[in-house]
C-alpha cells in the first residue's frame, strides 16, 4: 500500500504528497509534548480517562462513545476487526487503507466506480460494513449532507455498519459550516455507525499519531478489544487532550480555511495555466493531470507529489498535490512549470 509522506531513501526538498494544514504545528501541541516528557516514568492510562472527556467535550457526546487511537489508521482496522465482515461495499477511488484493513481479515470486496469517490445515488449491493470519505480522497470532494442522511437510513435498515472517514473534514470546505464539525451526534441517531477523525492533518503533526473514533458505546466496547491495552504514548495523550481543547476553544479551523481556500484556487489558477487538466476539489489537496513522467520528473528534482495511479479507476499522469503556504506554493509552481516544458 501507498501512502504520501514517504520521504525515506529520497532527497526531498519539497514534500507536496502529504497533506497538513499550512499554519504549521501549533505552539501548544509543542508544548504538550515537553509535558508529555515528564511522565515518561510512568504508564499512560488504559482507560483513556482524561483523554476520552477531552474528545467527548469537543465534540458534544457522552465519554463512553468516543475512543482515541494511534493515528486514525490503526482505528480503521479496529473497526474493521471489531466488525469482522464477510463482505465490503469501497466507493471508488478511494483511500487504499481501507482495503488494507479489510484485507486483515479476508473480507470480501465489491469496487463501486462513482464520481470522484463520492456516494452514488443508490443501488448497492447488501454489504456487511461499507466505508465512505469525507472529503473524498484522493479527488477531495465533499459528501452531500442529504445523501448521507439517505444513505445512513437505507444502511441502518439493511443492518450494514458504515465508516465515516473524516480524517480532512476539518480543513474542508464544509468545516466552514459548525454543524459539519460537530456530525458526532450522528452516531446516537444510528448505532451502525462509527466515525473516524484524525487530528493529525489539522494539527500538522504526523509524527505523534492521534485519531479517535466515535460510535455507539457498545461499538467502542468492542473496538477497545481490538487494541492493545496501552495503545496511545504519554505524548499522545497530552497532544490529543492540548489538540481538543485547541480546536474548541480557538479560531484554529477558521483561519486554516482561509488559507487553505485561498492557497488552493492560486494553485489550481496556476496549474490550469500550464495546460494541465485540474479537477475541482473542496479538501486541502486537489488533482490534476499531468504528462505520464512527470512524478518521476519531479522527483529527480527534489520534489514529492503523490501519483495516483494506484487509485482505482484513476490512470497513470493524475497526480494529487497538497495545499501548502503561499511562499511554498509559489516555488512548487515554478518547479512544476520547468520539469512540464522538459517532460
């Protein structure tokens, strides 16, 4: 499996594969980990107590539904192994984690081609669990919020549990709306779902790993035994505990959207200058096609993109470029235009 931010082995000078708020790392997450520092004497707690108050006071829901984890990736096979189903609905392209997940536990899939990764209107095939992303990703579209509305209720009624990937939600279009950041609610309204949310990409910090998940308490019951008993580190839970209050208690997301929706339509002008085919997008990334070498074009010179050609449904020369800072932006056009006149 794929992944951007694979940077190890290479000579990168400009990583443009991962996709990170452009602000940077907060000041607070920084200094929770020189917190964090302190109590490495110590076991962190099993039980998540502090850390698991801390989620379920952003986002508005009893402590007993929410669970946090090792990045959002290790909470999707949680779930997925909690779950254990014989068969999948992907909605393609999509995330390849989700693939890998299932293939834990030799889950049989169905690949349902759709526009962009986004919900069809209907006729699926019965399926035991189904995952959707929000924004979509690679193509960073958003949900419509009617269709997953219909689509929650046709899947409760069927029995089928249903991820929601909302790893990039907060640093998409429709963060602009609170409601949209606050969709936790949803998992008391239907007790097939489970959603997952990372706080990586907004906090800009990879290399900590912190997600959570949030479904019925009975479903959280079941993930827990999915993991180890100390699955999160000391700075971890002082990261995810600073990072929550953070979120709830400043214009954080705000002033990323502002950047991101500013720095992504000067990308998308500049690029669509050049001559290359973009496709819209509402996430901090977007994709476009470019000629077939130009990944490796660019490599050579420093440059990581993610290349899409491992994407279902998505051809060789679509590549997907993250949403950086103005400066940063700046220098990666003029990069790409260079390597594209040689390619």
């Amino acid at each position: 499996m794929q992944h951007g931010g694979n940077i190890y082995g290479k000579h990168i000078a400009m990583d443009y594969s991962v996709n990170l708020n452009p602000l940077g790392i907060p000041e607070e997450i920084l200094l929770a980990g020189e917190k964090a520092s302190r109590r490495y004497g110590v076991y962190p707690d099993p039980a998540q107590e502090e850390v698991r108050r801390s989620i379920a006071d952003l986002e508005m829901v009893s402590p007993d539904a929410v669970l946090a984890g090792n990045g959002a990736s290790e909470l999707l096979l949680a779930v997925v192994r909690a779950v254990g189903p014989k068969s999948a609905l992907l909605f393609e392209p999509a995330y390849g984690g989700y693939e890998y997940a299932l293939a834990s536990v030799d889950c049989r899939i169905r690949h349902v081609m759709t526009d962009a990764g986004t919900l069809p209107f209907g006729g699926e095939e019965e399926a035991d669990i189904v995952f959707i992303c929000d924004p979509s990703n690679p193509m960073g579209r958003n949900v419509d919020d009617e269709k997953l509305r219909s689509f929650l209720d046709r899947m409760n009624r069927r029995g089928t549990k249903v991820v929601l990937d909302e790893s990039f939600l907060l640093m998409s279009d429709k963060a602009r709306d609170v409601s949209a950041r606050r969709r936790g609610a949803l998992t008391e309204e239907y007790g097939n779902l489970f959603i997952v949310r990372s706080l990586t990409k907004i906090l800009a910090s990879p290399g900590i790993r912190m997600g959570y998940v949030i479904s019925a308490p009975e479903n959280i019951v079941a993930v827990k035994r999915q993991l180890p008993e100390w699955n999160l580190s000391a700075t971890a839970e002082e990261a995810i505990k600073a990072g929550c209050r953070l979120l709830k208690e400043s214009d954080l997301i705000d002033q990323s959207l502002r950047v991101i929706r500013e720095e992504r339509a000067y990308l998308m002008r500049e690029v669509s200058a050049m001559g290359l085919a973009v496709y819209e997008s509402e996430a901090p990334y977007f994709c476009f096609r470019g000629p077939e070498g130009l990944y490796d074009a660019l490599l050579k010179q420093g440059i990581l993109i993610r290349d899409c050609a491992n994407f279902r449904g998505l051809s060789k020369g679509i590549c997907r470029i993250a949403v950086k800072d103005h400066a940063s932006n700046a220098a990666f056009c003029r990069k790409l235009k260079e390597v594209c006149a040689d390619v």
